[in-house]
C-alpha cells in the first residue's frame, strides 16, 4: 500500500507561521526589557506601533482543522506502539481527516486523529475552525457603559498587551521564560470596550476580562473575533421548572433531565483522583452562580493560570463548574482539577439551560450572575 505521507509535502499541510518562528527566535529578554523602558518613560506606543505583528494567519484551507496543544509525536498508524513519524509543535493548525478509537493501552482515552502527516493522539489535538470576521465598531450600550462579548473564531490569534508589564503568571511566564508572542485561541471569550482604526483601516479591539481579571488588556485585529448577540445567549426552555443535570464521575458524561426525560448528553473531563482535585460527589448541589466568560486560576501547587473560559456554570464551593474547555480534547477521560470540562458548544448549552438566566449586556455585572437558596437548576454528581 502506498503511504501518501512519503508523497505530499508536510509543508502543504502543517501551518507554523514563519513570522511567528522568526520572532520565537529573535525574541530576547532585551527586547521585552526595552518596551518596558519606552512604557516607564512616557513614552507608551500604540500596541501597532510598537512592534511589527502578524495579524490574520493563512491557515490550511479545511473545513476540520485541528491545534496542537502542545508538543506531539505524529505516527504512522492510530498505535501509541506504532512508528514515530515526525513532530507536531505546539500552536500548529494541520487539517483532521477523521478521528477513530484506537491502541495506547491503560490510556483512558483511545482516540487518535488522522492528519495528513499522521496519526496524533486525539486528547493533544483541540479541533478547531477558521472563520474570520468582518470588524464590528459599534458596541451595546450597558450599565458600566459601551461593549461587547467577542469570541476567537480562527485557530490562534496574535495579540499585543497594552502597556509592557504583564501581571498574570501565565502572560509572566510565556513573555519572560518561554520569549513567545502572545496568542488567544479558538473559542475563548473577551470583552471589548473600545474599538481603534489604523491608518491602513485595519480595526482592533481592546480585549480584557470583567470577572477574576489579573487586569491585563490586550488589542488584536478584528476580524479574529466574532461578537455575542443577545439572543445566540437566550434561555433554553425557560417554561420548565423541573430542571436537573447529573455528572457521572465513573462513565465521564453529563445528562441534563426534565421532569425526569433526558434532553441533553455530552462527554465530560471530570477530577482527577486526588484529595486536591477530585470532583466532590453529592446528590443536592446547586447552582449558585454564572459567568459568561472568566479567568481561573489555581494555588501554587496547582499550577494552572487560565484567561478567557467560556460559559461558566458554578455549582460547588468557590470554582467547581461547568466551563468551555479549550486546552485538551480529552472528554471521556479525567483530566481537570475538579471542574466538569465541556465541549464549548456543550458548555454554552448547559449555561443557557439552566437557572439563573443571565443576561450578557443588560446588567451592572454583564453575563454574570449570583443567587443564593434553592434558585440555581439542581446538579447531582454521582459514580456508579
């Protein structure tokens, strides 16, 4: 049998942005050093002024695309035995061809994706789109004043922080010990607050976050991001009381019931096991509190530092919930610190289903709500 990998370029298919790499090497502490020294000064450029940047990315031309969440080998069958074939870096685009169940004995998790360079674990693999955007300038008006909800709806894209000091371990770490670009990624969620035009016409958005914020802001091109309508965020089923969404923690998967039929299944990523991030078991949480969008962060030994998670759903102590996950496509397998990982799609679901209803524009504390007592739609977590 022919192997079309020996006969079709891996560069035909695999996107790495050259720009990207060149900065990625050229990139030093000096650099970053440097605009820290021009922002102390009074002298603080613009984020297109201050640096030369790539905006919208050529990415493979493919319906189904998949993101490298991080370093990957790329084999030559769907086997964790099988041949090593090549590399895929972190932050590449490639297209995905098909996903099948396949060997890696005592994984939880058996999926593997077939790219045109190979096969590639599916857990290391967040599927992903390119769907750019024509710029929005005119935002909603809301009680803290003008703005919108925007979405990432390309692959990655490159963004610049507005001032030269980043405060979130996460933007520390990537600036300072790994000398990367900034990068949001697909289906992340921002609020904008302003909107400026260059010279060339090219619109940016400044980007923060208006809950769990570290306070850093960002400004990238427009046509990365798609704006939330009011009514894409509407309740689902509002007219049923009898509302409930059981996680089972031994099967991975979250059903939502009403008056006792189920109407909803997905996949989920529960706890690991572990006294730190188990997801605790009970049969009457509830729901007290959500967030369109929000950053979460972990104590040290932890070590996770999060921007930009979507639909949020809170149903346990401080930050067990429901959320959009973006970093692992992994359902069906532990893999959280005692979140309940969703699918974006799934997520949104689940924050639109159930009480309380929120609302995205018309509050003081847009897409974010907090209720005390028997108000929040009921979550039992089980293992059986």
């Amino acid at each position: 049998m022919t192997d079309h990998r020996k006969l079709i370029p891996r560069s035909e298919f695999l996107f790495r942005s050259e720009e990207s790499a060149r900065r990625r090497e050229d990139l030093s502490r000096r650099d970053f050093l440097k605009l820290g020294s021009i922002a102390a000064g009074g002298v603080l450029l613009k984020p297109w002024e201050r640096m030369p940047r790539v905006l919208i990315q050529d990415f493979p031309d493919s319906p189904h695309l998949v993101r490298a969440v991080g370093d990957s080998n790329v084999r030559a069958l769907p086997d964790i035995n099988s041949a090593i074939v090549g590399t895929i870096k972190e932050d590449d685009v490639v297209p995905m061809l098909r996903e099948v169940v396949g060997e890696f004995p005592l994984a939880s998790n058996r999926r593997w994706v077939e790219t045109p360079v190979g096969w590639v674990w599916s857990p290391n693999m967040q599927p992903v789109k390119n769907l750019p955007n024509e710029p929005v300038t005119d935002l909603y008006s809301t009680p803290i004043g003008q703005g919108m909800w925007v979405q990432v709806t390309v692959p990655w894209v490159e963004v610049d922080l507005e001032g030269a000091s980043p405060i979130s371990p996460w933007l520390q770490y990537r600036m300072f010990t790994e000398y990367k670009p900034i990068y949001l990624v697909y289906d992340q969620i921002f609020w904008v607050d302003q909107t400026r035009t260059d010279a060339d016409g090219q619109v940016y958005y400044r980007l923060s976050e208006l809950y769990a914020s570290y306070g850093d802001v960002f400004w990238g091109p427009a046509e990365a991001f798609r704006r939330i309508e009011p009514e894409e965020v509407t309740p689902i089923s509002p007219e049923v009381e009898d509302k409930m969404v059981m996680v089972n923690l031994r099967r991975q998967t979250v059903q939502a019931f009403e008056e006792g039929r189920e109407v909803f299944f997905a996949r989920c990523s529960t706890g690991l096991d572990g006294d730190e991030t188990h997801t605790p078991e009970g049969l009457y949480h509830r729901i007290w509190r959500k967030m369109l969008s929000t950053h979460m962060a972990g104590n040290t030994a932890q070590g996770y530092d999060t921007p930009g998670i979507g639909y949020t759903t809170l149903f346990v102590g401080e930050g067990v919930a429901f959320h959009a996950t973006f970093w692992h496509n992994a359902y069906g397998s532990k893999r959280s610190h005692g979140c309940v990982n969703l699918r974006p799609e799934d997520a949104k679901w689940i924050w639109r289903w159930t009480t309380p209803y929120v609302s995205p524009y018309d509050s003081t504390s847009p897409g974010d709500m907090t209720v005390q007592g028997f108000v929040g739609s009921l979550v039992q977590v089980v293992e059986f």
